[in-house]
C-alpha cells in the first residue's frame, strides 16, 4: 500500500456500493427458464463488470437465445428494475460516502451501468446523489470498462488529475480499467478467493469496514468504540450449529453444508459481535468470526461463534445470529482459514 496524499475518490457502484448481484441473483435464471435454458456459473462469473451492451450480446451467443441484444435487454430490464429496490448497501459503504462528503472530499461515481439505470439504483439510498459531484454511466464515455476512459473523464470533470485519485472497484474489469488510468486501486472483490485476479490493485480489502482513508492520506474515521465499530444491522438466520466447549466458552462452528446467509453479503469477513438466538438454550451475546475455507480445493464460507456465556449442554441446534459490530479482520492472510480466531 502506498501511503500517497489523495485528492478525491471515483467509487463504482454494483458489487462495491450495492449489493445488486444478491438482489437481482435469479432473474438470468427465471428468463433463461422461458428458453428452456439453465446459467452457466462458470461464464456469468466473467461477466462481472462488463459493459451492458457487451454482456446482452454474449449471454445471447452462449445461450443461443432467438433474441437479437437489443430485444434481449428490452425483456429483461423490467425483470432486474423490479428487484432493484431490493439492493441495500454493502457494509461500510454509507459509513465511507458521508464520511467523505462531511470532509468536504470529492466524491465520482463511475459505473459501467446506462446512466438512467445509475440514477434509479440510486434513488432508493438516502443521501447519495446528493454526495456525488460527477456521476458517470458506461454510456458517457466511447469505451467502457476495461478501457480507463469513464475514470478519466470523472477526474477530468472533478477537477482532479487521475493520479491525484482513488478508485475503489469490485470486479477485475475495474480494476484493470482504473489502473489503466494511472488511479491508485483499492479493490474489494466480489469474487472471493481469487486474489490473483485482483493483484495489479494497490490494496484488496474484503469489505469496506477494512478501509483506512488515512493511509491514503484522507480524513481517519472517527466512530470507533473500545476498539469496535458499530455497524448498520446484519442477519444470518436458520443456521445449524453444534456446541462444543473450548478453551472456557461454549463454540459453535457451521459450514455452507447446514447454513443459509440469504442477508449476507459475501463480503462480509472478519470478527464481529452480537446476539444468537439459539431454539434450546435462548439468547446469548457473541463474538463470531466469518471467513472462507479453500482447504477441499472449494470455496466454503465457514462461521465460527462463542457464546459470552456458560451452558450446561451442548447439543446441536438451530440459531439465529444478528451482527451489530465489527471487531477486526481474520489474523490469517486473506480471510482463508482452518482456525477462524
């Protein structure tokens, strides 16, 4: 990380703002049905990031839909507009936009999205288009991401050369495209355990609760409390966990295998604190860490919990948990782990 005194910052918006892909996950999947198609995982997935125009005329050609691009997304943009509502912040983000604009920081929104869809997408937030003082579509500018021109062209009308800017993005795309514009990159990616697509970036970070805005020279935040952040709430609900004792506390470790994280946001990592509500022994304050496991040589988010408490059983059981701070990040190198604390 360079610790270079920066001017301003262009965020983008889907996967770094807003949590659109867990919104709008299933409307590929609901309109590929009517072809008697399935998605492809794999093919999506490079996707990410791509100019709307570019991702309409592949997702026809791989799916061999009897759709010229044009109509295809004329069909589907009712589909995605009706979920967009749905999409809420990712964590850290309203934190970092108002602490910005209360610093008086330039802020730039530059996303590959049309314009009139950016300006949608954002109406349903409060305070944020009043945050922005440039915001940029993909159809703005002659070449999309990968190309760095939506990120020179947002700090061309800040006011700001590029290199006097940073750019905070969620996919590779973006990550290359604000490199390309000589910006320094904090990047946050969407897809998890793949850093190698991530490492021209100056900084990865798994969420922005991780960010620092005074090693980039900008104002150091001020909401810390004891050493935690309170955090705007979050849920994990109907998990199945098995109690163990260790080390003094009662421990509960679940898997992807018995676990639903419908309200959790894959960037979601580190150690946090709050409640669980378990269906035999009640309500317990916790301290919980969330991280990835890669061991199998697949991709499982692993959630380890202590009970701030004694118990006089240990059963395997149904709990609910609600987060409502961030302690710190995992200890071990990139959130990848065997022993979560």
């Amino acid at each position: 990380m360079e610790k270079d005194r920066l001017l301003a910052v262009i965020l983008d918006l889907d996967g770094t703002l807003l949590d659109t892909e867990r919104a709008t996950k299933n409307v590929l999947k609901e309109f590929l049905a009517r072809y008697g198609k399935v998605p492809d995982a794999e093919k999506e997935e490079r996707r990410l990031g791509q100019m709307q125009k570019e991702a309409a005329a592949a997702i026809v050609k791989d799916y061999d839909l009897p759709l010229t691009a044009d109509e295809f997304s004329e069909a589907i943009m009712p589909m995605y507009q009706e979920k967009l509502p749905q999409a809420k912040a990712l964590p850290g983000v309203n934190r970092l936009i108002r602490h910005l604009h209360k610093h008086g920081v330039p802020l730039a929104l530059a996303s590959n999205s049309i314009r009139r869809h950016i300006e949608t997408k954002i109406s349903h937030q409060q305070g944020w288009k009043e945050s922005f003082s440039v915001i940029l579509g993909g159809d703005d500018v002659k070449h999309g991401k990968p190309s760095p021109d939506i990120f020179l062209e947002a700090a061309k009308r800040l006011g700001i050369d590029s290199s006097a800017c940073l750019v905070i993005e969620d996919s590779p795309v973006g990550v290359r495209a604000a490199k390309a514009s000589g910006a320094k990159v904090v990047a946050v990616p969407s897809l998890q355990c793949q850093d190698e697509r991530y490492s021209i970036a100056n900084c990865v970070l798994h969420s922005l609760l991780e960010f620092q805005p005074e090693l980039w020279g900008l104002p150091a935040f001020e909401d810390w409390v004891q050493n935690a952040l309170p955090i705007e709430p979050l849920y994990a609900k109907d998990l199945l966990g098995e109690l163990f004792p260790h080390d003094g506390f009662a421990v509960a470790k679940i898997t992807e295998d018995n676990a639903s994280y419908e309200f959790v946001p894959d960037q979601v990592c580190g150690v946090f604190f709050g409640w669980a509500k378990l269906e035999i022994h009640g309500i317990f304050k916790v301290v919980v860490s969330i991280g990835w496991d890669i061991s199998l040589g697949t991709v499982k988010r692993v959630t380890e919990l202590r009970l701030i408490s004694h118990i006089n059983s240990y059963t395997k059981e149904r709990l609910h948990l609600l987060f409502v701070g961030y302690i710190r990040k995992l200890r071990n190198e990139g959130g990848y782990c065997q022993n979560l604390f």
